[in-house]
C-alpha cells in the first residue's frame, strides 16, 4: 500500500505565519491552532478523497484564513467523483462537532471549547456559501451543469458568485461590518472570481478536450436539430456534462446526423474549428 507523504504536498503561504506571530503577540495562539487545525482536517477530507480517486492533486495550500487543494481534475472527472470530492470538506465538520460535544461532556465548558464549535461552525457556514472558489461555488456549478450546457452553467455560477458577495459586501458596509480580516479576505474572493471569468476560455477549451476522449456513449442522447451551414465551433459551445448529442442536418439530402464526437475529433484533432457540420462526412475518422 502507498504511503501519502502529506509534507510533499503541503504548501503553507508566508502570510500565514504572520498571523501566527500576530496570534502569539496578542495572547490568542490557543485560539489560532483550533482554528487552523479545523481549516487542515476540512482540506484533509478533501484531499483523501481526491487521492481515493486517483486525482491529480497538485498541492494542498494553507493561506491567511484558510486552504485549498490545488487539482486540474476539477471538470473533468464524473459527476458523483466532483461532488463527494466538494462534499468531503464540510463533511469533516460533522464527526468535529461531534467530538467536541462528546469532550464538553467529560470536561465541561471551556473557553477553548466554545472557540472550537465557534469556529467549527462559522468555517461550515462560510464554506458552503455560493461563492468561487469555495465548496458551496463548486457545488452551484456542479448542480447547475447536470442541466445546462458546461459554458452556461460557469458563466452562470460565476455571475451569481459576484453577485452575491456584492450584496454581502453591501450588507456588510451598511452595517459597520468592514473589519480588516473581511477586507482581506473579500479581495481575495473577488481576485479569484475576476481570474476564473478571464480564463473561461482555457477552462472551456479544457472540458472539450476532456470530452473528446471520454466514453460518451453510456450518456443519454438527445438529438438536436442544426443548419447545415453551423460550424463546429459553435456546434460545441452547447455541449452537456450528462448527455451526448446527435446533430440532425436540416435540408440534407440524403438524411444525415452528426455525432457529436466527429465535432470534437474535427476540432482538436485535426484543428477544424471553422469547419461546417454538413462536411464531418468527409473528414470523420
């Protein structure tokens, strides 16, 4: 059996040492290491599981105010794989909160205790709101593929993600909620949802590629009816996460139906973006 070695892949952002001294300065250090020890077992879980599927993980990064598993396996792996990797994180609160209450049980209250299902909580709580890059975002949009096409579904988690920490950032301000811990890290939520927008292109390009080589046959097949004059590229911008489609040519005579890996092949493999779908017939492989 293969031994992890953890040390290999944790990557441990220098900022986060600044608070640690900030932590100890200011008499909380016990309070710092419950809180970092939650946000380690919440990223543990999803890494374990991540590893359980043979992802490929790049690294499991701990930053000022929490972490996260750096993987290219994101949209390109089944469904149920996507969603109990996501579900791991929060799922660790759950035995936490349950450990806490059986230690209250034999200690009783303690300051360190209350801290504990403070943050045990608040972490759960932040973690599954809609918002990129967090496990609640990723679910929205895992959801949101299962019935819109790949491009939609991410244009669409990532416009409700700003629009959401919008409101939240106006209710904040309205209501003298602006500390510096919620300005770090409302920037940095928002820089990854400004880069994630950008590079929808390259993740885009990613999923077709992925396609292009995935068993698509077991996937429910919707036929779709096309022109003729339609180009492949645009043909694939309505590509699905759980069905495949067959392309019905209007005014073709004889009658003719595109699948929907001849576009993908013509596309990547022999680099047809601009091709018409009326000429896969003399170039699919």
């Amino acid at each position: 059996m293969k031994v992890l070695k953890f040390h290999d892949y944790i990557h441990i952002h220098p900022l986060f040492f600044l608070l640690a001294l900030s932590a100890l300065l200011t008499g909380a250090i016990y309070e710092f290491i419950v809180l970092f020890s939650i946000v380690i077992v919440h990223e543990l879980g999803h890494f374990l599981m991540a590893k359980r599927f043979d992802w490929r993980v790049e690294k499991m990064e701990i930053w000022l105010f929490g972490g996260a598993v750096v993987s290219e396996e994101h949209n390109t792996r089944p469904f149920r794989e996507q969603m109990l990797v996501v579900i791991a994180g929060p799922f660790q609160h759950l035995w936490i909160f349950v450990l806490l209450l059986s230690i209250q049980s034999m200690i009783g209250v303690h300051p360190l205790l209350d801290a504990a299902f403070f943050y045990n909580g608040v972490i759960f709580l932040f973690n599954m709101l809609p918002v990129w890059p967090l496990d609640g975002g990723k679910l929205l949009f895992y959801l949101l593929n299962r019935f819109f096409a790949f491009r939609v579904s991410l244009a669409v988690a990532l416009s409700l993600s700003l629009l959401f920490m919008t409101i939240a950032g106006f209710w904040m301000f309205t209501e003298g909620r602006w500390t510096l811990a919620a300005i770090l890290l409302t920037a940095f939520l928002l820089i990854e949802n400004v880069l994630e927008w950008k590079r929808k292109t390259y993740t885009m390009m990613r999923y077709l590629l992925y396609c292009t080589y995935q068993n698509r046959e077991t996937l429910k097949t919707k036929y779709v009816n096309v022109h003729q004059e339609t180009l492949v590229r645009d043909v694939l911008k309505n590509i699905h996460s759980n069905r495949r489609h067959k392309y019905v040519l209007k005014h073709t005579n004889p009658f003719y139906i595109v699948d929907e890996q001849e576009c993908l092949r013509a596309f990547f493999e022999q680099k047809k973006p601009h091709l018409k779908v009326r000429d896969i017939a003399e170039t699919a492989i």
